[in-house]
C-alpha cells in the first residue's frame, strides 16, 4: 500500500510543482492573456475528465499494473511538451497530454484491494499525507526553482519522476489480489443513480472548483497587490500545509470513528468558502488567513471523500465508482480554472471573488439538506459452502459480497 500511495504521491508532485507559478508564467507565453492562462493551469483536468472513467472500467477488468505504466507515461510525454513550449496553445497541448494518463482511480481502486475495508479510510488519510507532503514539496520547490531556473526546469523534473515511477511499477509494485466477485457489475447507468456517490461527486467537483480559483488567485493577489515576488509564494504556502496536514487525521477521525460524514463536509465547504469571502477584502492579513482557512478545509473533506466512494459501491465497481469521481472532480478543476481566467481577463476580480463566494454558500446550503449515507458492516467469513452463498444472494439484508485470498467478505446493511 505504501509503494502505491507513494507512485500517486509522485505523480501528483509532477502535477502540483507547476501550479504555484503556473499562472504567472502562462501569461508571459506567446499568444497569452488570462483566459488561456486559466485554460492552461485547469487543461489537464480536460483530458483527466475525459479518460479517468475509460481507465476505470479497463481498470476494473483487466491488469492494472500495465495501465499504471501508460499512465506514467503520458504524464512524461506531456511534460515534455510543456518543458519546450514556446507559445501558450503548445502548453494547453502539453497539459491535456500530462493528464491524459489518468490513473487517479485505479490507483486508488489499487490500495482499496489490498487493505481491508475497516482499514481504507485510515490508508486513504494515510495516502493523503503522502500526498500532502508532495504538495509542501511543490509549493517550496515551485517557486524556488521556478523562479531561478525557469518553469521548463520544473516540466523536466515531472518528466524525470514520470521514469523512476514506471521503473518503480515494474520493479516494486505487488500484483493486485485475486478477487472474486458473485455477480456481474451493475450497469454504469445505475452506477450513476446511486444517491450516495451522487452526494460525494458533488462535494467532490465543488471541492476542486474552487481548488483551481485559489491556485488562480494565490499567485496573482499576493504578487500584484502585495508586491511579492514569485520566489516568495512559499512563505504562506508552508504554514497553510502545515495547518492542512493537521486536518488529514481529523477529518478521517470525525468521519469513519464518529460517523461525522455530513458535518466534515460541511465544516469543509464553509472554510474555504470562508477563504473565498477573505481574499474578497483584500487586506494583507485576511488574504494569509484565507490560504490557511483554505487548506484546512480542503484536507478535511479530501482523505473522506475518496474512502467514502469506495465504501458505498460494490467491490466489481471500485475502480469505475473512484475514477468517475475523479472525472467530475477534475470537471470541477478545468471549470474553476476556465471560468476564473474569463473573469480576470476582463479585469472583474471582484465580481469574480463574490461570484465563487456565493457559490460557495450555494454548496454549503445543499451539503446541509443531505441525508446521511449509507451506514454497512463488514463480516468476515473464512469457512463458508456454496448453500451459504446462495443465501447471501436473496438475503435483503446484503449489500455486496466477494472473495478475497480465501476469505467471505459480506457488507451488510447497517439498520
């Protein structure tokens, strides 16, 4: 599990590192303003929407290693379209490759195979934090090594982390258990109608939306109405991830021991709706408050919305349920980017800061008419016979069932 939370981790690095200066550096491109420089920082999100649930399903079929390795390497490919782009539309190019390897939810369908279902949530806060010291790495390294040696440097370094992780997958990824499952997957269709994934999936896509409007306004605030230079972007990031590391846990904790789900959303989406309302003011202390407020908010809800996913599908659907999530999330992200990048191309950056506020207050809202999700309790059985299986099949009671090295795990429906 841990070899697998560090390939996602180092993957998501390759993508992060770019994105604390990405924004600035856009717009220095040929052909530039800051509608494309929007489209060029949320691209890769396109392609990601477009092929997370392609992956997934092939995902949930066939071997996942080797679609790791296809993965790697288009990120690798695009990044090096990236490294030599010399005008924006060959960025925007080199952007929609890198995320056409999008393998988010097989890795995570991956890690939800090989631990146990009372595990996942703790191994999903356990792969955030992986992915969250990949992110201080970027917004340490991003604007340091950007700004002295040149974004391209950093599109290079993607490049070379995209090798030592298809090496890794060749060499150090375990093969994926052997599962067995007792019914054929339900059609994507009425994958669809779940209304628990539906609640998640919206979270989800909000949750990224304004992922990309911060990363959008971070950069530009803090350099044209602070006087920061890009090589200083670090200062605030660091304390903000070190406050959102710290959420990991907690929202993990308040979720799966508490059984918090709604209130960690909730608690979620006002703080960084909360940030949204800060930048508003435009005042020097408010806009360090509004990055903190952000991370913490947004590293409540990540490590629960991806555990949550996987718990409320059926086993046969795990890869397809996490990579339709990520496809909406990574819808969320292109729109935020898109439409942040219209609004400051027409110089409405405070029409566009109450805009995603209300919003923002627009999902709080929602998230607070919710019903709780669906509640199961997983038994293990090590002897069993086939009369017992056929049982489970009629027994209203059974949510989902299958096999694994040997042992019945059945997920009942919690009254």
């Amino acid at each position: 599990m841990k070899v697998l939370g560090l390939l996602l981790a180092l993957r998501f690095l390759g993508l992060f590192i770019v994105l604390p200066v990405l924004s600035i550096y856009a717009l220095h491109l040929n052909g530039a303003n800051e509608f494309t420089a929007g489209i060029a920082v949320g691209a890769y999100a396109l392609s990601q929407l477009i092929f997370q649930i392609p992956f997934g399903r092939l995902g949930d079929k066939f071997d996942k290693k080797t679609l790791l390795i296809v993965g790697f390497i288009l990120l690798g490919l695009g990044s090096l379209v990236c490294a030599f782009a010399d005008n924006i539309y060959t960025l925007i190019f080199g952007r929609i490759l890198q995320g056409a390897g999008a393998i988010g939810g097989v890795i995570l369908a991956y890690i939800a195979e090989v631990v146990n279902e009372e595990e996942r949530a703790k191994s999903f806060a356990f792969v955030g934090q992986f992915i969250a010291l990949s992110f201080a790495i970027s917004m340490v390294a991003g604007p340091l090594i950007g700004g002295k040696f040149g974004i391209d440097k950093l599109f290079l370094f993607t490049f070379l982390l995209s090798v030592i992780a298809i090496i890794m997958v060749v060499t150090i990824v375990p093969p994926a258990p052997k599962i067995e499952h007792f019914s054929e997957p339900p059609k994507f269709g009425e994958l669809l109608k779940n209304r628990d994934l539906q609640k998640l999936f919206f979270t989800g896509f909000m949750q990224k939306g304004l992922m990309t409007t911060f990363f959008m306004l971070v950069p530009i605030l803090f350099t044209q109405k602070l006087g920061w230079s890009k090589t200083d972007l670090w200062k605030i990031y660091v304390p903000a991830l070190i406050v959102g590391i710290g959420a990991l846990p907690l929202g993990a904790i308040l979720a799966e021991k508490k059984g918090k789900v709604k209130e960690v959303f909730i608690i979620g989406a006002t703080s960084m709706t909360g940030a949204i309302w800060l930048f508003a003011l435009q005042k020097s202390w408010a806009m360090f408050l509004a990055v903190i407020l952000f991370f913490f908010g947004f590293n409540l809800i990540e490590p629960v919305l991806q555990s949550f996913v996987s718990k409320v599908v059926k086993a046969n659907q795990k890869a397809t349920a996490l990579s339709t999530s990520n496809t909406i999330q990574y819808l969320g992200i292109f729109l935020g980017g898109a439409v942040a990048g219209f609004f400051l191309n027409k110089g409405m950056l405070e029409a566009f800061l109450i805009f995603a506020g209300i919003v923002g207050l627009i999902w709080i809202w929602l998230m607070a008419q919710f019903k709780p999700l669906m509640k199961l309790k997983v038994v293990e059985y090590e002897k069993f016979d086939p009369d017992f299986i056929e049982s489970l099949k009629t027994n209203p009671k059974v949510y989902d069932f299958y096999q694994k090295d040997g042992v019945l795990f059945v997920r009942y429906r919690e009254e």
